[in-house]
C-alpha cells in the first residue's frame, strides 16, 4: 500500500501547510532556539529535539508524574504543556541538577536509601522532591507523602522514596 | 496521545486576548493552566483551531482584599489560593479547598478561572464559589458582567459564558461576624476526582443562630450543585446535631447523583452527601466557634 | 584491600547513577537516525467483523509513508506463538493470533492498522483519515457467561470459548471430605489488573539488507524468548536477530508475553529498509498489553471441628481474553493449582480449570502469576474456617501448618517443598504487630463502636522457575534453567553475563556482590551484563521470582569453576600442590606460609599470559555454566495487617502493616527490603484500588491512569518489614527469590483484617477491591 510512485514529479516545499513558532527557551542553563509547532508537547521538546531523555512519559494524562520539570522555579508536569508555552522560561530537568560531577543531595539520598528500583519515574520524583524541598524545607513525612502524590512509582510502595526525602531534606537544612 | 494543531498566540494584555477571542470565538480556546484542556486536546476530544493563551497575562492574576469583598483574578493558580495569607485570613475554606485540587504539579499551573470555565461537575471550585455566593465576573469588547455563581454552571461542562466572553474574576463578599468554612472530601486516591465532595460556609451569631449557610456539592450533578433548600434551612437556626442532621439530609435530597462505575453509585453518592455535610458543616460549625 | 562478607551486604546499587542523573537509557530513549515512527489503529468494538480498510486518504498526506492492515502481513508473517501449551485432554484449543487480525477483531484496542510516517505526530493524524468498516458482533467478557451455551463465540472452531479444561487431582478428595465435620463453601473473584509498569511497551527494530541482521530493542523482560518467537513469527533465522533490553521502566510479568506488534515492527523495518520505533501511550498500553489474574473461583473446604483441614476443591474459571497470550495457560493453572495446598498440611486437593476466551485483552502473568491466586483462595478459606469454629485465626494456622522439621515436604498436589519453618514467621510477625495487645485494643474499640480488625496471611510461593523437567512435563516449550559466563580480564576486573534481564531487581549490584564474594575483590571491578542476545550465550529472563534462585546459582556456579581454575594456576605459579593452597581475600596463599602467596589478578594476568599454566592448560580466565536447578525454591512468611474501617463512609485506613519474610539467604537486604515493599503496594492496590474494569459491550472503562486507580504515596503506609533465614538446601547460594512474596501476601492480609474487622456483624467475606461502597452497603444492611 505504498503511495511512493515512480517518477514523482518534483515539487517546491509547502512552506504555508502548517505554522511554526519560534522559541527561545533554557534549559539547565544552556539557551535553546528553534521553530516548532503549536502543538508540540513540551515534553517532546525537552526529550526529542533537546535530546534531553532523562525526563520521561509514563501517562499521557497528567497523573503520573515521570514527565515533571522544574518551570520558571515551579514543578510542572511537562506532558501537559505546549512547547510554545515556555518561550522565554527556564527549566530545569534531572540532567541539570546534579553540579561539576557531584550528585545533588536528594539525588544522593536516593541512592543511598534504595529509593528507586526501575528508576522510570525516579527523575520526576527527584524533580518534584527538588521542589517540595524548596518550598518546605522541614517537611513532616505526611507533608513530603502529599507533596510527592502526583507521582506514581510501581516498584518502591514510596517508603524508601519519603525517607531519602526526609534525608535529603536534613542534609540541605544544614548546608 | 497527541493534539490536532491549532494556531497559537500569547497575548500580553487582556484586550489583546478579548480582540482574539472576539475574532474567532467558539473556534478558539483560552488556555490558562491547561489541566484540563490540554489532556482533553490530547485525547483529541477538544480540537479548538485557535488556542489563547492568556499566561503571559499578569494583570488576570490576584487576590484583592477590597473593602468587604475579595476578588482573585481568573489566572490565580491554586498554588497561590493554598498559599494565599489573605485568604487564609479572611476565606480559609479557600486555602483548604485548594489543597485538595489535582495535585502540587497541577495546583503550580491550574488556574480557579481555568477550572471554572471548564465546569467539570466534579469540579472543586465550583462548589466552593456556590457555599460563598460567589459572583462571576466575565469580560469581551462588549464590556463586563457579573453572573451569579449559581447562574454560571448551566450544565456538564457548559457555562453562562459566551462564546466571545472570558471569565475576568471572581468576586466574593466576606463574612461578617463568627464564620467558618470546610471543604471535606471523599475520593478513591489522592488527586483523584470526588466520589463526592462538600463545600460548606457557616456565620453564627452571638446566640448562635446562624445567619449565613452556603452548601456546595461535587459529582452529585450535572454541575457543582447549590444544596439551596439545605441552606435556607438552617439559616436563622441554632446549630446542633439535629439540625445539622436534618440539613445534611436535605441536602442528600438536593443531590442528583447518577451511577459511576469507577466511583460510585447514585445510591453511595448520596448517602455520602448526608454524610459528608455533617462533617463539613461539623467542621465549620468548630472553626466559626474557633474552637 | 579488605572485602569482608560483600554477600549479605547491604551495598548500595551499582545501577542508580545512571537512573538518578537521567542518563539512563530507556527503549523510547533510542532512535536511529532515519528513523520512521509506527502509529496504530486499534479497533473500538470489542467483537466485530473487519468489512473493509480504506487508507487512501491517510496514505495521500505528507509524511505519511506506508500502511499496513491484516491482508498485507497474509502469508508473510506467521500468527504469535503460545509459550506454555499446556497438556490437558482434549488438547488446548490455541486460536491464531496475528500482529494484525485478518477478519475480526476480538477485543478494544486490538490494532487493526499500522501507520508508518516521518514523525508520531504525522502518524497520530494519520490514524483519523482512516475509514474502517466494522459489522459490530455480539460480546462476551465474563468468563462464566462466555462458557453457556448461549454466548457469542469469538471462534468457530472453538466451542462454549473454552480453550482447555485442566484438572488437577492431588490425594482422595472425597475421603478427606467424608471425614470432615463441616464443610464450607464460597465464590470468590479474584478480578483483572493492569500491570502498569511505569515505562509502557516499546520497541525499535533497525534492519541491516546487506547481512540480513536485524537489531531490535524491546521493553522485554526476557530478550532470548522474544528473540526466539519474534524469528518464528518473520520466517527469519534466530542467529540473524539481536534483541537488547536495555534499561526497562518495570514489567511485572506484562513485559513476558511476546507481542504480535513487536514482530510487525521488525517486519516494517525490514520492508521499508529503516530503522522503525513504536512507542505505547499508556492508553494503548491499557487497552492492549496483557492484563493479569481474572479468575472465579467456587471453592469447598473440609475440615474437621479441632481445625484441621483436610480437603479442598477449587473449580476456577479463567478469564484468558481474546488470544492465549505467551504464558497464558500456565499461569491459572500449574501456577495455581499446585499451590493449593498453602502453608499446610492438606490431605487432598482436587482443582479444576476453565481456560475461558472472552471480547477483552490478553491476560498473562502479572506479579505473583497463579500464586496470589491460590493464596488469597487459601488464607481466605482459612480465616473463614476460624469464624466458624471461633478459633484464633493464628492459632488455627498453626494447627495446619507443615512443621518446620517436616521439610522436605511432598504437599498433596505433589510438588516438593524444599525448607520453611511457617511456625518461626508467623510467631515474629505476631511479636512485631504485638498481637494480643492489639486483639485486647480491638476489643475495647469494638465496644466504642469502632471498627478494628487484624489480619493474618501465612503465604508459601513457587519460585525459582525451574527445573526444567518438571516445567517440560507441564508443556512449557523450553527448560527453565539458566545460563552465566563470568570472564576474568586480564587486570582481574570482572564481566559477568547473564542470561536473567532484571529491569529493577538490582541483580547488577546482587549478581556483582556474588562473584565480588566468591573471587575476593570489590564490587567495583565486577560489571553485570544483561538483556543483549548478542552477548549473552542464551537466557530465559527475569519472572517468577527466578533470577537470583537461577540466575544467581548459574554465577555462583561458573565463579567456583574459575576458583578451581585459577587455583590450579596459583599452585603452578608458587609451585606448591594444589590442596598446599589457601583462598582468601582475593588471595592464593601457601598454608601456614601466608606470605607466599598470588593475588587474585596476578592469577589473571598469568592465565593470559600463557607461561605459568600447567601443562596443558587452555589460557584464559572465563567459564560458562547452564544451571538447571533440581528443585523449585519455596519462599514463605507471615504478614499481619491491622485496619480500621469507617462506619459511615466504608473507607480503610490501614493502621499498621507488618511482613516477615523468609527468602533464604539474603545476597542484599537492603534490595530484598526493596522488593517486599513495592510487593506488599502492588498487593494492597489489588485489594482496595485497583480493578480493570470493562462494560458490557468490552469497553475497557478504566483505559487511563485517571481512571485506573494506582496508589499514591497517600494511600500506601509504611511498612514494617523483617525476615528469618531459612536457606533453600538445593540452591547453591541458599537463596529463594523475593519478588513476588509481598504481592502474594498482602492482599489477604489485607481483606482478612477488613473482614475480621465486620466479623462480629455475621460476615464472613467481601470480594475484592474493597471499595468502600462495598463495605458501606453490607454495613448499612446491618
């Protein structure tokens, strides 16, 4: 069922058939330029034409939380935002977070309290601890519990989660 | 899952946005957080041609104090309604209705003006703005007006809003004298959208009887519902575990839950909401008391 | 340097830097330059005949390259395998399964297209310029309307939509019932899950025409099976097919199965000559990779009135979905009949089961996989039969339990447990939730009116999947053994390859601590390869709970037989007999002359270096083992929930939850922990949260995370865990598998204390999920 046809007559490129938006936008302190489309998901933008993978799809729905960002100093779930909507922000993502080498603390706490098994939705956990923390940086365990509920992980049942960011949360207090 | 295409603009100004709106109408959409709209766009249930984006926006969001009223802007984000220190002191049922919205990555985007327009019966907002009376300011180059909360839900997902008309703010009068608000809610897991839920706005006065009662109900109806038979019941009445039982009752009458396979039956639902406004009304009843 | 006991160690993951700092690699993570994106149609009737595809329209927009439907793939491609034929008479009845259905589709979501374009996005529109007309069938999704006479056939050929009855006849049930005082008889649903592994399905398939070499990289939790199916569905030889699992975001049994569209990628790959990748939306992933358990079950237990049980008959009818899926007929049926017996002593266990084909998707294994079938059927009887006869249900289980100097133990359904000491769990656990204090607490609460109950559930699992007689004689199409190379470098570090693909499991840190202990160095020069057939000699993957039983007996194995090697190496290089030598520390020493002595790595480099080896030696350091275990592995334990239940709205809160498992010897506690707690989440999910849910007509309601209700970390408690050490006696290491306990524990647990906790009002069960509309109903009827 191919449509290919020998001896396809050449023809100029269809510049009006679909509209492209020029964003400026940085990400993890490195600024990017490029012409997208309206509709472009602002997780494909960060995985498919940044080439930042680490950030990731689990739900297509905003339940799940694997796909969160940190926006203008906001966490965000990025599978539920258009590209064009951050012309002119700042992101961050799990790639920019640990610095010269050495692991941010919640990273760290992570792997020191077996907080991640699979590790799929573990970068938007550590996005949104990074937040949590930021906004509350004594959080009780029923504080990080709410605080971390539009993340799902299938494979830790969250204790070992809440206790690397009931770690990480010490160690940042006291620096 | 992914969106048809649509053609974008960023407005900077209301006017800009109300121009836009007025041009292309029920081909456009605002978009303000988005958690509603952009899954919906994503499931290719909501195509809208022209997509308003309104974030850039700033004037469309605030929390004013103004004499005896308070109005937030439409782009209110709820992470500022849960944060909100002026609320917290003057409509503290706000703060608390806030925490229970969606989630912290959805309440850092999801505005009150957002989820209002939407008119999703399950909806939380909806049904605090209807305990408190609320007014619903819309704006359009034809000018503003002012929609009583209880006009502007018309049905499942239908607003009073014209089709070149946004919502502007909302505007609530404050409560005089001993007052207390709860929204307490029932749902299968955190996030998740109500099995049911109530809002509940309670003034007392000096003997105790009260002189203000607003009810609200979510995912009993077609819309957030105002439980209004319940409301006027209790009003000029000594608040008690009798008349508290007899209003909760009436408002279970006032639901009009059908059947959800996922989160309930008509039957649940509606006990449920008996047993629900007694604990709102419980809790605002302790709060206006402050005790 | 010093390594002491790395084996036991609580060792923090070697294969979390990557995951923490987003450098992992995920299959939707790769995409070869070139690369042409796969969008499906999928069919929204559940049952209905395919009258005509028009693609034209789809095909004329730009981007868009190819389509294909059903007919295209006719005769091309062959219809997917089925792994475990089981034996049954009359035979399994095994309906054609193609990656595209040619004439019907049998279920929502089944693909009925494939959109191949430039980008998703190009694909994505592409699907709604499809026409498809369907004639809409009747529909049948519950097993026990599919069986009568009355229902829709999805096959012809097939009557009453049974694909197999399997019988399972273990001692003389009707003497065992003859001698009981009473009998008690039950329904029970142990309805249909999602998986949801966080990462959907995946795959890219890169085709090489000039060496005829396909590459694919699949979200599989075993690469070798699927690389040996996916060459039988293509008509491709399997040496010209590489399959890798690079990192994979968690299967839980979902990423077993073989899918037709992973095939079908290949083939396109192959026919287009460019690399082609297909990524699920969860959507997708909900409507059409395999769904788990889906059983009804009528059971009848016999007992006599002092408590002992002495009989059981089970009649279960399996909901299978539309096709058999890979491990489908194995999983409802030897997975759970043989574990009828449970914990204890049963004289006889008759089980019988419908393998039932119904309009909803495939159903496979899903963590536990038979197991927390048989147990949530066993605990359940169990606590029922205490109500009855107002025994303590504790006590009860200890009457019935194996003793722990019974083992080994031939249950009545004939397999053979190989150590346990039930007694030793169950005692732990009831120390750690303080039970009589909690019994003295319920009962105060009780008379203020409130709601408190505790439960019990004393599990035993099947794990290490096995020997590979045993699971040959159940039809299973290949032995379960598994295999391992562990090659020395020259510099002594270390590569082991195996041929389990744990997608987080941690058996990188687990399998390095195994052979970092055996050899004497750290774990740092240890790397674990897995989940690439091209490396890998050949593997059976990562279920069952078999890769540290199996996988890890394979390391442990092939690591002594390069000991063996390298000691015959030293002892030429110190030139002393070999039993003069001493190992130790990494460390080749004469005895009672420890200063002469030869480094693990100077024993690695020499073995290279050819000269020092004994004459006739072959240089190198390396050893391959093919480990076929002799016996299953049974872990086992007692966990202990305590709820409270509100009255006037029927939800559960959870107030404490303790687990005390048994696997054995622990390699890393800390990852042992691990996996009893995401276990015992998964558990309490099925117990109160989740349900897959389809109506009537075989729409799949809860087709969306917004709908299907996961648990978040509000939902779920902590836990707190402990464990005894039992070792497996067979097993090399002594290890017994862990991955599948919690989920096979906790949902009884769960159900036994909501249903103790109403027990005084006259019930006796409520079927799962506990919804608390549910308990609100039998509450208020009361």
């Amino acid at each position: 069922m191919f449509k290919m046809e020998k001896n396809t007559p050449i023809k100029p490129v269809e510049t009006q058939q679909k509209q492209l938006y020029h964003i400026k936008v940085n990400i993890n302190g490195v600024d990017y330029e490029h012409d997208v489309e309206a509709r472009l998901l602002l997780v494909h933008y960060i995985r498919d034409v940044v080439g930042l993978t680490g950030t990731h799809i689990g739900c297509d729905t905003s339940n799940c939380g694997a796909c969160t960002v940190i926006f203008n100093g906001k966490s965000v779930k990025s599978c539920t935002m258009f590209a064009v909507q951050a012309n002119g922000a700042k992101i961050l993502t799990i790639e920019g977070l640990s610095k010269n080498g050495e692991l941010h603390p919640i990273q760290r706490a992570f792997w020191e309290n077996h907080a991640l098994q699979c590790g799929y939705c573990t970068p938007g956990f550590i996005m949104q601890a990074y937040w949590l923390l930021k906004e509350n940086p004594n959080p009780k365990e029923e504080e990080i519990r709410k605080g971390i509920s539009g993340n799902l992980c299938r494979c830790t049942g969250y204790q070992n989660i809440v206790k690397a960011i009931m770690q990480a949360a010490k160690e940042l207090r006291s620096k | 899952m992914i969106p048809r295409n649509f053609i974008y603009f960023s407005p900077s100004s209301e006017k800009e946005a109300l121009e836009l709106l007025n041009e292309y109408k029920s081909d456009a959409r605002i978009l303000a957080g988005g958690m509603s709209l952009i899954p919906l766009m994503k499931m290719r249930l909501v195509s809208p041609s022209y997509l308003i984006d309104i974030n850039k926006v700033e004037s469309l969001s605030y929390i004013k104090e103004e004499k005896n009223r308070l109005r937030i802007g439409a782009l209110t984000r709820y992470y500022e309604i849960e944060k909100s220190s002026t609320l917290k002191k003057l409509l503290p049922i706000m703060n608390e209705a806030a925490t229970w919205v969606g989630d912290p990555q959805v309440r850092n985007m999801g505005t009150i003006g957002g989820s209002l327009s939407h008119a999703d019966p399950s909806g939380d907002f909806g049904s605090v703005i209807l305990a408190l009376n609320g007014q619903i300011i819309t704006s359009s180059l034809n000018g503003q007006r002012t929609i009583k909360a209880d006009d502007f839900f018309v049905d499942s997902f239908t607003t009073a809003l014209n089709a070149n008309e946004m919502l502007k703010e909302i505007v609530i009068d404050l409560p005089e004298g001993m007052n207390g608000g709860a929204y307490v809610k029932l749902e299968r897991k955190a996030g998740d959208f109500a099995i049911v839920a109530v809002a509940a706005q309670l003034s007392i006065d000096s003997k105790g009887n009260c002189n203000y009662a607003g009810i609200g109900l979510t995912s009993v109806g077609p819309t957030n519902l105002k439980a209004k038979k319940a409301e006027s019941f209790l009003l000029g009445k000594q608040l008690n575990e009798r008349t508290i039982d007899e209003t909760a009752e009436i408002a279970a009458s006032e639901a009009r839950p059908i059947d959800d396979p996922l989160r309930g039956s008509a039957e649940y639902k509606r006990a449920m909401v008996k047993v629900l406004t007694k604990r709102a009304l419980n809790l605002a009843l302790k709060r206006a008391r402050g005790v | 340097m010093a390594v002491t006991a790395i084996f036991g160690a609580r060792v923090k993951r070697k294969e979390d830097p990557r995951l923490i700092t987003g450098k992992g690699t995920y299959v939707a993570d790769i995409t070869p330059l070139g690369c042409l994106y796969v969008a499906f149609l999928r069919s929204p009737h559940a049952h209905a005949r395919i009258k005509s595809i028009n693609a034209s329209k789809a095909l004329s927009m730009k981007g868009v390259i190819a389509v294909y439907v059903g007919q295209d793939i006719k005769g091309k491609l062959n219809p997917v395998p089925t792994g475990w034929p089981i034996a049954t008479d009359p035979p399994i009845k095994i309906p054609k399964y193609y990656p595209l259905p040619l004439d019907k589709v049998r279920f929502q979501g089944e693909p009925v297209a494939a959109v191949v374009a430039e980008n998703y996005y190009i694909a994505r529109d592409a699907l709604d310029a499809i026409e498809v007309e369907y004639e809409p069938l009747p529909t049948v999704v519950n097993q026990e309307e599919a069986v009568k006479e009355s229902a829709p056939l999805l096959y012809d050929d097939i009557p009453n939509n049974t694909s197999f009855v399997w019988e399972l006849k273990g001692g003389d049930v009707d003497s065992a019932f003859k001698e009981a005082d009473l009998i008690i008889e039950k329904r029970m649903v142990n309805h249909r899950l999602q998986p949801t592994p966080m990462e959907s399905r995946a795959v890219v398939a890169q085709y090489n025409s000039a060496t005829n070499e396909l590459t694919m990289w699949i979200t599989t939790q075993a690469p070798h099976i699927h690389r040996l199916l996916i060459s039988g569905i293509l008509n491709m030889p399997e040496n010209k097919i590489r399959v890798i699992a690079p990192d994979v975001g968690g299967g839980f049994g979902s990423k077993i199965p073989t899918y037709g569209v992973d095939a079908l990628v290949a083939f396109i790959a192959k026919e287009l000559k460019r690399p082609v990748k297909f990524v699920e939306d969860r959507r997708e992933n909900y409507l059409a990779t395999a769904h788990g358990r889906d059983h009804i079950q009528y059971v009848q237990l016999a007992a006599k009135k002092d408590g002992r049980i002495l009989g059981l008959k089970v009649t279960s009818y399996a909901n299978l979905g539309a096709y058999l899926s890979t491990a489908a007929p194995g999983v409802p049926t030897y997975l759970f009949g043989l574990m009828l017996s449970g914990a204890y002593k049963i004289k006889a266990v008759n089980c019988k089961v419908y393998g039932v084909l119904t309009n909803t998707a495939p159903v496979d294994a899903y963590r536990g996989a038979g197991r927390p079938e048989a147990t949530y059927l066993v605990e359940r009887m169990v606590d029922i039969l205490a109500q009855r006869l107002k025994m303590d249900p504790a006590e009860l289980r200890k009457i019935n339990f194996i003793k722990h100097d019974e083992f080994p133990y031939v249950v009545c359904t004939g397999i053979q447990y190989d150590s346990g000491n039930y007694e030793r769990t169950l005692e732990k656990a009831l120390q750690l939730v303080e039970y009589k204090k909690m019994r003295g607490e319920q009962a105060k609460a009780r008379a203020e009116g409130k709601l408190i109950g505790i439960g019990i559930s004393s599990y035993v699992e099947i794990c290490g999947l096995g020997p590979s007689r045993a699971v040959r004689g159940t039809g299973f199409s290949l032995g379960l053994y598994e295999s391992a190379t562990v090659r020395v470098h020259p510099s002594g570090k270390v590569t082991v390859y195996t041929g389990t693909s744990p997608h987080g499991q941690g058996e990188e840190t687990a399998f390095a601590q195994i052979v970092a202990e055996e050899f004497g160095i750290s774990i740092d020069d240890v790397e674990v390869v897995h989940g690439d057939t091209a490396m890998i000699p050949w593997g059976m993957g990562t279920y069952g709970s078999r890769t540290v039983p199996v996988g890890g007996g394979a390391i442990a194995i092939a690591a002594k037989k390069i000991i063996e090697k390298a000691k015959k190496i030293a002892a030429n290089m110190l030139e002393v007999k070999e039993e003069d030598l001493a190992f130790e520390k990494g460390r080749f020493y004469v005895k009672g002359a420890p200063s002469r002595g030869v480094s693990f790595q100077e024993v690695a480099l020499a073995s290279y270096q050819g000269e020092q080896l004994p004459a006739g030696m072959e240089p190198g350091l390396e050893a391959t083992t093919f480990y076929d275990p002799e016996n299953f592995t049974f872990p086992f334990g007692t966990h202990v929930c305590v709820v409270e239940i509100d009255k006037d709205t029927g939800q559960i809160n959870i107030l404490k939850y303790v687990a005390v498992d048994d696997c054995g010897r622990q390699i890393n506690p800390m990852i042992v922990e691990g996996q009893v707690h995401g276990g015992i989440a998964q558990g309490l999910a099925q117990a109160i949260w989740e349900e897959a849910v389809y109506d009537n007509s075989g729409n799949l309601i809860t087709a969306t995370l917004q709908d299907y209700a996961m648990p978040t970390a509000m939902e779920i408690p902590s836990f707190i865990t402990d464990s005894t050490v039992t070792p497996s006696p067979h097993n090399p290491l002594g290890v017994k598998g862990v991955g599948e306990t919690g989920t096979i524990a906790s949902t009884p647990a769960l159900v036994n204390a909501v249903v103790d906790a109403l027990s005084h009002m006259g019930i006796d069960h409520i079927d799962i999920p506990l919804k608390p509309e549910r308990i609100w109903k039998l509450l208020k009827n009361r």
